[in-house]
C-alpha cells in the first residue's frame, strides 16, 4: 500500500439543491424503490434495532448506480451527448449510463476488466453500449477510459468524481427519508463513495442527526484504511468478490466528505459478505450481488453503536453472476 499527499479540506462536493434537481431529471424515467422493515434479519444481528432494507435491487439495472447514470446522462447539453460518452465500471455504473444513454439517444462506450462478469456486459451491450474489455481491474479500467475519451472526443462519465453522478445518488436517501424521517443510521457498502456522499448530503439539510457509516471489503479496502488513518492510500490490488466496490484508491471529489462526515467506517471479509448474502436470500428471498450485501454484513461490527435505532441498509445491487451464486450458495466461499 502507497501513500500520497494528504489533501487539504475542500468544500462539500454537491449541495441538496443539486439532489434535488437530480431528482426532478431521473423522476419521470425512475419509480421510487421500495423501503421495507425486516424483522427476522434485525433479530439475526442478535441487538435491539429496527432494519430497514431500500431495495435498489429492484431498478430496472438491478442497482442504485442507474440513478447516478440518469442523473450524469439527463444534464448533458446538445453537443455533449452528440459526442457520446465513455465511462469505466465493473458493470453496475456502466448499465447505469448505457441505460441513460439510450433515454437521451448517445452512444456510450463502457470499459471493463478483462474477465468481468459476463451477465453485467451481456447488460450493457443489450442497452446498447459498446464494451471493451481490458486491464486487470477497474483502476485499470479507468486508464483505459481516459485514452479512449482522449482519442475519440468522448465526454468522460466518471463512476465517482462527476457531481452530477453523486447527486443520482443523493436520490436514494431523499427517499428513505420520506418514508422514513425517524431513520438513526445508514450503512452503506463503499467503492467510491457517491452513495454514502449522497446520503450525508441530505442528511445535512433533512435530518441532521442521521449517521451514515462505510463498509468496505477487507481486501480492497483503500478509503477504509485512508480514513483512519486520515492519508490518502493506494492498494498494489483489489481482492474481492464484491466487484461492485473493488476499488483501489480514494476519489478527490468524494474522499474529503468521507472523511469529515462519516460516523465510522468498517470493512468486511469476502467469507463474511457470502454469509450475509445466503442469509439475505434465505430470510427475504431477495438476490443480492456481493456489495449488496455488504450493508447486512457490517451491522455485527456496529451492533454497539446502533443499539436501539432505526438503521438502513441498501440492496445497491443485485446482478451476481450466476456461477458466483453458485459458488456462494455451495459455501466455497
């Protein structure tokens, strides 16, 4: 793990007025996702809480990242979505921007690792996306992003440093909140941290004293580690499962507003994250892909400071690859 300059603290990177007008773009083309109370899951984590579980699950990408999608897609101007898009991803981003993409009718290209799950590119090319596979991960991923925007004059669709993309995701909690005013916590997986930005911005203005906490998978856990240890990290890898938060380094726009308003930050090991999954499935017969399981996972190691709240958790994503499922449901992980 290697080090970098710590940055100074900048502004907040997105106002609520910014969730706001990411909401009134995506409303006509998003229904808001259920938020339902689970009280056999609350009891599994063996504390006095009420678990709420917002099923972004069930968007029609199967992940709360089409928000951030629709929202980056809906606010480009003429010229911008005459040049298409190029985003980098693991899958869930880039159905998010392939799908908005073709709402507004640009061409978006998505890079992915080599060897990325094939029912998430499978996705993307049905929405209409080209997809090029490359590098080892999605650090890499984004290289190869930045030379494709270079050469073909593409807009660059970033997964976490583009406000327009953390203001989708602010829309999430605009909702829970509706349902929810009471809400005392939020735990939220985190690979780049739009949704945990996101929800602490609406925080901020609607319920001041909602706590919003991090996971992050234990073998790719660079912002986890970078907030304790209050210094920008980077991993030489990114070993997880959970494709949907492995991630390597911290982000310049969203790194800063983790670390001053996080509540506290865990991580998750990938055979604690398959647990949590088969438990998910088993209790609310819900699929959840790896990340979206992660929320679930982290409550044991928050149970002291979440004792007799009213807590939430996101199912950010469903779309595991089925022979992973497998391979979860086999216990072989």
């Amino acid at each position: 793990m290697t080090a970098v300059e710590s940055q100074p603290t900048h502004a907040w990177p997105i106002s609520f007025d910014d969730v706001e007008a990411a909401r009134s773009r995506i409303a006509p083309h998003l229904s808001p996702t259920p938020l339902r109370e689970y009280p056999q899951l609350a009891q599994l984590v063996g504390r006095d809480i009420r678990l709420y579980v917002k099923h972004e699950n069930h968007q029609p990408t199967c992940s709360f990242k089409i928000r951030n999608g629709l929202s980056f897609m809906t606010a480009l101007g003429v010229d911008e979505r005459r040049r298409g898009v190029v985003a980098a991803s693991t899958g869930n981003h880039g159905q998010g921007i392939a799908y908005g993409a073709r709402l507004v009718g640009a061409s978006a290209t998505i890079c992915v690792p080599a060897g990325n799950n094939p029912g998430k590119n499978a996705a993307m090319r049905a929405l209409g996306a080209t997809v090029v596979e490359e590098g080892r991960d999605y650090d890499d991923s984004v290289q190869v992003m930045l030379r494709i925007a270079e050469a073909e004059g593409r807009v660059v669709a970033h997964s976490t440093n583009d406000p327009r993309i953390v203001a989708g995701a602010g829309t999430m909690t605009l909702e829970i909140l509706e349902r929810c005013p009471d809400i005392d916590a939020l735990v939220i997986a985190t690979g780049g941290g739009s949704q945990a930005v996101g929800a602490m911005t609406v925080a901020r203005t609607l319920a001041p004293q909602l706590e919003v906490f991090g996971v992050q998978a234990a073998g790719a856990s660079a912002i986890h580690d970078s907030w304790h240890s209050r210094t920008r990290l980077t991993t030489q890898r990114a070993d997880t499962f959970a494709e949907g938060v492995a991630t390597r380094t911290t982000y310049d726009l969203t790194f800063p507003a983790l670390q001053s308003g996080l509540a506290g930050f865990v991580t998750v090991t990938d055979s604690e994250i398959a647990e949590a999954l088969r438990t998910i499935v088993a209790t609310t017969h819900n699929l959840v892909e790896g990340a979206g399981a992660m929320g679930f996972a982290a409550l044991p190691k928050l149970a002291d400071r979440l004792e007799g709240k009213n807590v939430g958790i996101i199912f950010c994503g469903g779309n595991i690859d089925v022979a992973m499922l497998e391979r979860v449901l086999r216990r072989e992980i």
